[in-house]
C-alpha cells in the first residue's frame, strides 16, 4: 500500500499520508503534521517540528524520528527514544511501562500530551487485564489498578467477573474510582455471571455504580434452583432480582417469570402466568394471552393499547403496529390512516398524533 496524497480545494496544498500504519500523520509543505484521521478541519493540526528525512510512524498516533518518539503529535520527554516500542498497545522502553491519562488533541498544549510513567511496572512482563476488568493490569510481581500498585496477595489474586476480585485475604470490589475491600469472607464464592456472585449460598451480592449506591446484600433463603435471564436479571427459587434488588411486586411467580422486553432502561416489560408488569408493577386491564410489546413504553392486546401501565385511546388496536422507521417519518400508523411519533418523556413516554393532510 502505497503512500496517499490527498489535496483539498485550490487554496489548499495537497498532503501525503505518512504510511498506511496510521492514518494521523502527513507530509505537507516540506513538513510532518499530526492531523487525526487526515480530517483537520473538525479535529484540528498540528505542525511538528520532526526531522522529515528520519520521521517514521510506529503505529497509529505513536512515531519516531532520529532523536524523539512522538504521541498524538508531540515529543516525548520522559521515554528512552532508542529502545520505544509498543508491546501490543502498551508503550514501552527498556526500563519502563507508560499510559496516557490526559484529554487527546490535536490543538492542545504538548505539556499535556505527555505519556506517563507507569512506576514500578515492568516492561517484559506487564500486561492488561482488559479483556476482564478495564482497569486492571499487572506484571511478574504486582498488580496494578489503572496507574497505582495494588495491594493485595499475588499468588492467590483472583477476577471474578467484572466487578469483583479476591485473594486470600479479602473480597474486593472495583469501583470507576478504585479497588475497595469488603468485609466478607472469601471461603466459598459462586460466580454467577460478570454481575453477581454468592458467598457461602446464602448472600447475593450485586455492585450498582450509580448514584452512590455501590455494593447491594440480599440475604437467600434457600439455592436450590438459580435461573439467569440476563446480565442483571436472576431467579433464585422464588426470588426474582433485577440489579440486586428483589422484584417490585411482592407476589410476583417466579416459577413463570419472562423479560418481555429490557432493553430500555426506562421501560422494562415482564410477565408470569398471572400478570403483565411495567417496571416491575403489575398493569391493569391485560388479556395475557394477545398482549405484545411493541417498541419500548408501547403495548398492546386484543383490546387495548398502552404506553406503560396507561390506555392509549384512539387508534384501532387490531391494525395498530410498529412501522419501520428507515421506509417513513413517523413511528406508529393504523388502517385507519392514524400516524403518530413516539417521544420519550420525563417518567415516561408520550405518542404525539401527526394531523391528517
């Protein structure tokens, strides 16, 4: 793949991609300039200050030249030129691990498009754990969380799921902002999914990062049966939990629980074979055997059309359907030349009547 020259209106000379290994660096009026993905009127420049003859790039926004190793741009103050490589994504040198922990830009001041040194990590042996928890990592002695050395028990150090680790010691829980320790024992743990895990078959633990919530306990009865129905929904016997809290309503069967619909975070359908529920509650007025979601807060059955656990009045509910939204202008129609949008509201959601031509 050769080099790719690019020019851009009359006034404009014609810049030349570096190589086809990133598409950030370009030749242009006898200079190299870092320009993310070659686009830099909505990103922005920067004109660098490399020696052209000997300028080479690495990969993606990292590059060389005789003297200096370049990030997003910008030389390097603090990595050894000679020995910089990139094992994987991780930059490297001889002695050391770096990571970046700034705002990327292309305009910004270079002071600030610094790689930082990641202290103490080894560069032969370091690695991520990104594939299981994003900011983790560790090398042949120490683990590591985002920048800092950890401290637990190497040996015994174990991942969870994504949200929970131990070692020997301690349960701990990783949070957005750091690795805490909890006070359980860590004798017997059952892993149920990247969410949830057991101690001992007798308490459900569950991590909600939201709002201060942090770490939720449900005591069990019993664990007899255990049921997943996704990442945040669980049946334990006649438990039903969604994000580690017990279901709403009270008598809801879990024997013939079902998610109808829970890919809205504001609209969450179920059922079992005494009820429909609309986050969490109990709806009125349903014929369970016709009862259909239809997009995210809308319903319907033989009878009745609902957005959420409300009648909607107006279309004819036999014909009422979906339309798809790529071949019209609007979300929702009936035989009967009835069309409507759908908007979401505060605590809800609305269908707004389009007027008939």
């Amino acid at each position: 793949m050769g080099i790719i020259s690019t020019c851009i209106g009359l006034f404009f000379s014609c810049k030349e991609q570096v190589s086809p290994l990133s598409e950030d660096y370009y030749k242009k009026n006898g200079a190299i300039y870092f320009i993310p993905g070659g686009n830099g009127f909505e990103r922005g420049s920067r004109k660098m200050e490399a020696d052209v003859n000997s300028f080479s790039v690495i990969k993606g926004v990292y590059a060389r030249d005789k003297d200096k190793i370049y990030f997003m741009g910008c030389p390097q103050q603090f990595v050894d030129a000679k020995t910089f490589r990139l094992k994987g994504k991780i930059p490297v040198d001889q002695f050391q691990v770096f990571h970046f922990t700034g705002f990327p830009s292309a305009t910004g001041d270079c002071s600030k498009q610094q790689l930082s040194v990641l202290r103490g990590a080894d560069p032969e042996t370091y690695s991520t754990l990104y594939d299981k928890i994003a900011s983790l990592s560790k090398d042949k002695a120490q683990y590591f969380y985002k920048s800092s050395p950890i401290d637990v028990d190497y040996v015994t150090f174990k991942i969870l799921n994504e949200h929970f680790v131990k070692d020997k010691n301690r349960l701990y829980v990783v949070t957005q902002k750091s690795i805490n320790p909890l006070n359980y024992t860590t004798d017997k743990i059952d892993v149920l999914n990247n969410e949830y895990i057991i101690l001992d078959g007798k308490k459900l633990l569950y991590y909600q990062p939201y709002h201060g919530i942090g770490v939720l306990e449900t005591t069990l009865p019993s664990t007899n049966n255990i049921k997943l129905l996704d990442r945040k929904t669980v049946i334990i016997d006649q438990l039903v939990l969604i994000e580690g809290k017990k279901f709403e309503f009270t008598d809801v069967d879990a024997d013939s629980f079902k998610i109808l619909e829970g890919s809205s975070h504001v609209h969450f359908w179920a059922s079992d074979k005494n009820h429909i529920y609309h986050n969490q509650l109990p709806v009125a007025n349903v014929d369970l055997n016709t009862f259909t979601v239809l997009h995210y807060a809308v319903a319907k059955d033989a009878k009745h059309i609902f957005i959420g656990d409300k009648i909607f009045e107006g279309p004819d509910v036999q014909s009422f359907r979906k339309v798809d939204k790529a071949k019209s202008s609007h979300d929702f129609e009936d035989d009967l030349g009835n069309k409507y949008w759908y908007r979401p509201k505060e605590g809800g959601a609305e269908l707004i009547p389009i007027k008939k031509k």
